[in-house]
C-alpha cells in the first residue's frame, strides 16, 4: 500500500506529522508520505519551495516511517493532484492500493480540481476530518463522493487499488500553520518558538529569516 498526504507544509508542524503517523497506524502500515505541493491557486501566500522543502527534511529526521515525495515541486507549473495520483499509478502498477489522504475542509474546492472525478480511479480517499471543520453535507463534491462505494473498515483498503472512500476522525491538532506564521511575524520569529513547530524545523526558519514580515489568512 502506498499513502500520500499532500499539503503546503508551511511551515511543517507537528500537526501535519501527528497526522500521517496516525493513518499509518490506522492503516497498518509501513510509511506514509508526505507530498509537499505547488503553489495551490486557492492559497494567497507561499513560502519558497526550497525553503518548505528544506523545512520538512529537517521535521523528518526523527520520524524515519514518514518519507517525502517531492515531484510536484520539481515538475513544471500548474501542478495537479491527479497527474501526480497518475504518476504514482504508473510507478506501483495497477494492484498495489493507493491511498490519498484529504482533509474535509478540501472537500469545498474539489470541484475546481482538475477532472477531479477521475480520484477514485486512481486511488482510494482517506477523509479526514478536521477540527472546526465539519463533513460538508451539500453540493456536487459531496453527492459525487456520497455515491462511491464506502469502505466501513480499514482493511477493506487493502482489497482493491482504489475506488473506495472512508472518512475517519482523529483526535484535533491545535496546531495551524497560518497561526505560526503569525506569531513568527508579531515576534519577528526571534522569540520563543511557537507551540506545535519542531525545534528543527524552527532553527531553519532562524537562520533563514523566514515569516518574519508575513500577514498570512491561508493554509492549515
């Protein structure tokens, strides 16, 4: 089985890691990779890619299950989910599963994905829902995912490649990327280092001055 959980990463957290490391247990499995993503059109502000880039290597040394992907960041832009889910396709072949991890809140946008439909025929949805943001419950995402079959356990994953949904809740991060960034920028990020980021990965952002100007609304 292969597990990708993609996000901006900026900056990583230990959100984003607790996260991956409870779907790799949820899921009985080896490692779950992190897939750090293009700049999204839905998000105003992005930190430089080799800076976020950088940042996740540095979080990842002390957590050896989760391992980083990071082909969207090399590949000529407009990224997309779905191109990427058909690279890993080709790599894995057309039995192993795949899993792509989702928080609930994407849910809003995927219609503006690219042939956002084609998900399912490459990989199986993991939906994670996310604190302060419930399950939506209307619109043409919502009835386009409520009409896939429905995984009622974990192990179902394992049977087939993909075409199968589950949605899942686990326990709530306090941690926001959004709100790092905007106690890095109020305290010109030569303070304490904010709740929720490793020490790592706050080194790096010392020795590079990241944040240290930004006004940010965007990105968990």
């Amino acid at each position: 089985m292969r597990i990708l959980l993609g996000g901006s990463f900026d900056p990583v957290h230990h959100g984003h890691l607790a996260t991956a490391e409870a779907v790799r247990h949820l899921l009985h499995a080896s490692a779950v990779t992190l897939l750090p993503a293009a700049r999204s059109p839905f998000k105003q502000h992005s930190t430089a890619d080799y800076h976020r880039l950088a940042m996740l290597r540095a979080a990842l040394v002390d957590y050896p299950s989760l391992t980083l992907d990071e082909r969207e960041l090399h590949r000529p832009p407009p990224s997309y989910t779905v191109d990427t889910l058909r690279a890993v396709r080709q790599e894995i072949g057309p039995y192993t599963p795949l899993v792509w991890v989702m928080g609930s809140d994407t849910l809003v946008d995927l219609v503006q994905w690219k042939e956002w439909q084609s998900l399912t025929q490459l990989a199986h949805l993991l939906v994670v829902e996310r604190a302060n943001h419930q399950m939506p419950t209307t619109g043409a995402a919502i009835d386009w995912l409520t009409s896939l079959p429905l995984a009622h356990e974990v192990d179902q994953l394992q049977c087939c490649a993909s075409g199968l949904w589950l949605p899942i809740t686990l326990p709530p991060q306090p941690f926001s990327s959004t709100d790092i960034r905007r106690q890095l920028g109020q305290h010109h990020a030569t303070t304490t280092k904010p709740q929720g980021l490793p020490l790592r990965v706050w080194q790096y952002i010392l020795e590079h001055h990241l944040y240290a100007f930004d006004e940010i609304k965007d990105s968990p």
